[in-house]
C-alpha cells in the first residue's frame, strides 16, 4: 500500500514519548500495556495468545505479515491483544495457507496497529523504563490528549484480566495435534483408558489442549469461577492449571481454588499463570518484572540441561518465599535467575513458568506433559 493511501496514527507512551507512523488494521483508539515480543515467527499465534489480553505488543522482528492469517494457527476465538506495533506491514501475503491478510484480520476485529516507527528505539526504552502504559490512535492525533488517556489507565498490577478471556462454560477438549504436525509421536502411546484431566481455564491456548489430547488425555475445560467440589465431581486423573493474563494475586478464586485442590493430593501441572496461581496457593508471593519475558528462545534449566522455551508473562514468583519444606525449584530462566519452575517435594505437583506446547516457539519442554501423563498413571496404581 503507497503511504500517500495510509492513514496517519500517534502512539503515546505514559512517559510522554510519543511516535508517529500509520494505521494497520482497524482504526480508532486503544489503550493497553506495551510490551515486546522478540520472536522471528509465529506472530498470528501471539495475537490471538490470552495471556496478551490488555497489551498492546511490539514486535521486534522488522517484517510482520508475510505468511498472511490462516485458521489453523489461532490460539483463541480471535485476536486478543490491544494493539499490534511493527516497522514494516505486508499488505499482500504468500503463503499457500494463507486465506487472509494480517492488516484486514485486524480490522476485521477492530484491532488498531502502527507501523513506519523505529521499533528498535521503542523496545530499547521500554527495556530500560520498564513495560508502561501507551495508546494508539488514528482519531487523537493529539499528543496532550491521547497521553491523559493513557496516564488515566489503570497499571496492570491489580488487574485480574482472566476473568475476562476464561471460558463461560464448560466444554470438552478432543482435538489432538495433528499429524503433519506430530513431533514426538514415539512418546504418544497410551494403553488403556483415557486420562481425564480438568483443565481450570485462565486463558488457555488451543496448542496446549491440543498436546494434552495427543497425549491419551480426556480434556474437560471449566471456567475460572468452577468450585474445587464442582471440578472433583469429574473425578480427575489430574488438574491442570492453564497460562492466562494479568496479575497472577488479583485471581483470588482461582488462588483459592488450587489451594483446595492441593489437599486432594491428585496430580497437578501448571502453565505460566497457572505456575504462578500454584505458587500463590502452596504460600509464596509473586513480584512484576521490569519488562518481563516474551519470546521463542528463553533458556531455562537448573542441572546440566537446558531447554530453548516460549514465554510470555509480566510477573515471577518470589523464590524467597517458597515454602522450603514443602516445593523446591525445578527451572530458573538461565537469562536473569527467576524462578521458572517449581516441583512439590512430596505430592505430584509441578509447574513450569513457559509454554511447552511450542505454539509458537521451540519443542524442547514438551516432556513436560508426558510427565504429567506419567504422574497421572502412577497415581491409578
């Protein structure tokens, strides 16, 4: 698209910064957290993860769009960040599976973004000031004006946005990876009957269900305000607690939740939000990173191994108030030293603070979910 066609559009930061460049996608204003993501790939993946509900996201990667938008690779019903920043934006996708393109996805969704920027400079600020609120708009090209809409936003410490991208009702999973896709079929093999594990749903992502089908697992999904006596009902092999948004603390019912859940020793696994509402029922605090962690090539490992993961997430658990007695950690991202696993000394209960379902982002974590099956295989005996 010539930029003489492209409409002009202002991105505030709530220091005052400001950038301006052109829309893509829809038009209008938005106002969210801006943070950013250094993955190469998978941008769709990113859009329509939960765990950016209330983020407008930078992609640090120059080229955004090239492979279009195609049904397969959603994580979610639609897009589910504020807005999208990027330094360049194909209008016209190649790629045999795309069916859309990523500006009129966007539109389509009322999701605003700004591109023509030095995404460069913005993601060296916001590395050094930490994530902050900011707004875009292609209506308030004012920059006094769009900025005390910015500064009114609440901070996203406090907020409990899983409220808002958790399932209303219960459903059941079944959809398995598919084949073409299948990496670790030697692995899959399941004799017997199903595994039934209920997934306490804070955002989840279509790639994780996805991995726990593949593994032999009957997946119920319930909504983030289902009672721990609601969730025994289905007699569970196994809870798993799914990655969501927002501060972990806020989500005092799902808190509340796996604490009760605890004292019925089943096997459970956690991912990222759900690592973290772990951390909060078994008595340790969580704290908010600077600008947090997002992207497809974290390390994390503890002893001798380390595995390439995908993060996305603003908060950490506080390692020095993890009840000793009681969990140890099992993962550290190898970058800054926080906790990014944590397993139960006793009882079949781990976390890890990334997305082993590698949607979008590297399969050396997927082990994780066989020894969830593993646990939940023991624990029949």
């Amino acid at each position: 698209m010539p930029l003489t066609d492209s409409i002009p559009a202002l991105l505030v930061l709530a220091d005052g910064t400001t950038y301006r460049g052109w829309s893509f996608g829809a038009t209008g204003t938005k106002i969210g957290e801006v943070v950013f993501n250094t993955g190469m790939t998978g941008y769709q993946e990113v859009l329509t993860d939960p765990s950016y509900c209330g983020q407008i996201v930078i992609f640090t990667y120059p080229e955004l769009g090239n492979t279009g938008i195609n049904l397969e690779d959603e994580e979610s019903a639609r897009p589910q960040v504020q807005g999208a920043i990027a330094r360049n934006i194909c209008h016209r996708p190649s790629n045999w599976r795309s069916t859309q393109s990523l500006p009129d996805y966007l539109n389509q969704h009322q999701i605003p973004g700004i591109y023509g920027i030095d995404t460069r400079a913005l993601t060296r600020k916001i590395r050094t000031l930490g994530a902050m609120n900011g707004g875009i708009s292609t209506s308030i090209l004012d920059e006094v004006e769009l900025l005390e809409l910015v500064q009114a936003a609440p901070s996203m410490a406090g907020l409990n946005l899983a409220r808002q991208v958790s399932t209303p009702t219960m459903y059941e999973w079944t959809d398995a990876t598919i084949p073409a896709w299948e990496f670790n079929s030697e692995s899959l093999v399941n004799t017997g009957e199903p595994f039934t594990v209920v997934a306490l749903d804070f955002g989840v992502k279509r790639n994780i269900l996805r991995r726990l089908a593949s593994y032999g697992c009957r997946v119920i999904v319930v909504p983030i305000d289902t009672s721990p006596e609601e969730i025994l009902k289905y007699n569970p092999d196994g809870i798993f607690l799914s990655n969501g948004p927002g501060d972990p603390a806020a989500v005092t019912e799902g808190i509340a939740t796996a604490k009760a859940l605890l004292e019925s020793q089943k096997p459970i696994f956690g991912i990222c939000m759900g690592h973290q509402i772990l951390g909060h029922a078994l008595g340790a605090e969580t704290y908010k990173l600077k600008f947090g962690h997002r992207g497809l090539n974290q390390p994390a490992g503890l002893q001798q191994k380390i595995e390439i993961t995908s993060q996305n997430h603003s908060f950490a658990i506080d390692p020095n108030s993890l009840p000793v007695g009681v969990v140890e950690v099992s993962h550290l991202n190898l970058n800054d030293s926080t906790v990014a696993g944590v397993r139960h000394k006793s009882l079949p209960i781990f976390s890890v603070q990334y997305h082993p379902e590698a949607s979008p982002g590297p399969h050396d974590a997927d082990y994780l979910f066989e020894q969830f099956v593993q646990a939940m295989r023991t624990s029949r005996l």
